[in-house]
C-alpha cells in the first residue's frame, strides 16, 4: 500500500511557521501582512474558498480585507476597484476569486493586478519570471506541491513527471517548475492534456504523475506504473445524498484503484488543498516584506 502524502499535516506545520513570523514582524513594530480578497457574485464554491482564506488570515495574524460586489459589476467598475487596491500601501496582496461572471474577462482582471501584489501568482509577468527562474510569486497549488514533494524527500532529479492538464493555473506552471534546475526539479516533463493521443500509455510512463484536468476519478490504475508518486489537484463537487452537504469532494484520481500500486499518493481532501491555502499565505508574506519586489 501507498504512503499517504498528508497535505492537512504539512500546510499546519508550516502554518506555525509563518505565524511565528508574522509575531516578530508585529513584536518588531512592523505591520502584519494585509491580504485583500475580491469576490464577485454568490457562487457557493467560491464562497467556501474565501471564507478559508480569510479564516487563514485569522489564524497566522494576517489582515484580511474581504471586497464583494454583485454580480452585475461592470468589467470597468471592477478594474477600477482592483486599482484602488494597488494604489493602497496598506495592502500587501490582492485575489480576485475566480470564476468571474461571463461579461467579465478573467484576463484583464489579472493583468490589471500589480505584480507586486499579485500574491496568487498569474500575473504575466509573474509567470515569465517564473519560467526564466528570476524571483516571483508562484501560483499557490504548483508551489504547493512542490512543497510536498520537499517535506516528503521525493527524489525528482532525473524522474519522467507526467503532467495531466495545461491549465495557466495549475498544469502549464507545473510542467515548467518541476523542469527547471531546482532540487524540487530536474525531471524530464510530459504535459498532457484533453487532446493527447494515447493517454492512459503516455501517463503509464511517468515515474511522477501529476492529475490537473478536473475530471473527477479520471485517472485510473491503468494509468498509473507500479512504484509511482500520484499528486492529485483535482477538487470537484459530486453530487452525493449521502452527506450532509448532499455533495462530496472527488479529485481526479481514482484512490481507491490507484493507491495500491503507488508509492506515495495524495488524498483528497486534506491533500494538495490545504497547501494552496498555506501557499497564498507564504506569498503574502513575501510581499509584506517586499522579498521579489522591493517596497518602495
């Protein structure tokens, strides 16, 4: 059987980390890192990611800053409030939660974000930097997982990772940092997608495979050569009448086929979601102290 990669243990470990941090910024006389959050709309998901991000804040000594409009906002309207934002000093990082209303392009909104306090690391500019391996904000999730990878001692010098999802959040960074010349790196990368040809043969390869497609329980021990590491990012909502909530979270891993034939694999939940929170977290922390860009 598998060694369960412990993602909840982890994000608290380093949780207790950042927190003592932010005590000795504050105990120093400096400010605690401000983080601000946009919220468009009322999309129940969404929802539940802020108030985590928030209640995060709470618990390292972070101010949080918590913006909602309605979901009629005009697209100029909402640029004008993420400018008002970059124009405060007080407020170190800035989030608008995606998804965004269709009248709204999610693109604009994140070009809009200064670099310096786009702490969710999307910014283009924030993505060159990060793919020439200058300083940036790397997105959460990516970072995330490499902190995993880190905590757990995962060898990935010299690994096939197979990357299944070339999202700009998630696979697309992913491919790029576990390629780079980093300890957390060095591997030889294959990222897939929803139009590769002979998937399940090329994902059957990877000594390193990571799941980003959103497909609840697409990838199956077929998938998947003995001895591997799984990291799942997936996180669905599937309706099921059996909780409470009357839906449970899936990932895109099948766990329950594949953890036998693994070496080490992430659950979900309580995997790689928990370190995206700590990881928005860290970010902000640089930005308070002015760690990839300088405070003016």
């Amino acid at each position: 059987m598998s060694q369960i990669i412990d993602g909840k243990m982890v994000a608290e470990t380093m949780k207790i980390a950042i927190g003592e941090e932010v005590k000795q910024m504050v105990a120093a006389g400096q400010k605690a890192p401000h983080l601000v959050a946009i919220l468009v709309g009322n999309n129940g998901a969404s929802e539940t990611y802020v108030a985590n991000k928030v209640k995060s804040c709470e618990e390292l000594g972070f101010a949080s800053t918590l913006l909602r409009f309605d979901p009629t906002i005009s697209e100029s309207d909402l640029l004008a409030e993420v400018q008002k934002v970059n124009d405060n000093p007080d407020m170190d990082g800035l989030i608008v939660q995606l998804p965004l209303p269709a009248h709204i392009n999610p693109d604009k909104v994140m070009e809009t974000i200064h670099p310096s306090k786009d702490v969710d690391g999307f910014h283009p500019i924030n993505i060159g930097r990060m793919a020439k391996g200058l300083p940036a904000y790397i997105s959460a999730t990516p970072q995330g997982v490499l902190d995993l990878l880190a905590y757990y001692k995962i060898e990935t010098t010299g690994k096939h990772c197979v990357v299944v999802g070339r999202s700009q959040i998630v696979g697309l960074p992913m491919s790029i940092l576990m390629q780079r010349n980093h300890p957390v790196g060095n591997c030889t990368v294959t990222l897939t997608h929803s139009r590769t040809l002979n998937l399940e043969e090329i994902c059957s390869q990877g000594d390193i495979v990571i799941a980003a497609l959103g497909i609840p329980e697409f990838i199956k021990a077929s998938h998947i050569k003995p001895g591997a590491v799984v990291i799942d990012v997936g996180l669905t909502r599937v309706e099921d009448a059996t909780k409470k909530s009357g839906f449970a979270l899936k990932g895109d891993v099948d766990f329950d086929d594949v953890a036998p034939k693994c070496s080490y694999i992430t659950p979900v939940p309580k995997g790689v979601g928990p370190m995206t929170i700590v990881s928005l977290m860290k970010n902000t922390l640089l930005a308070a102290k002015g760690v990839i860009y300088p405070k003016n």
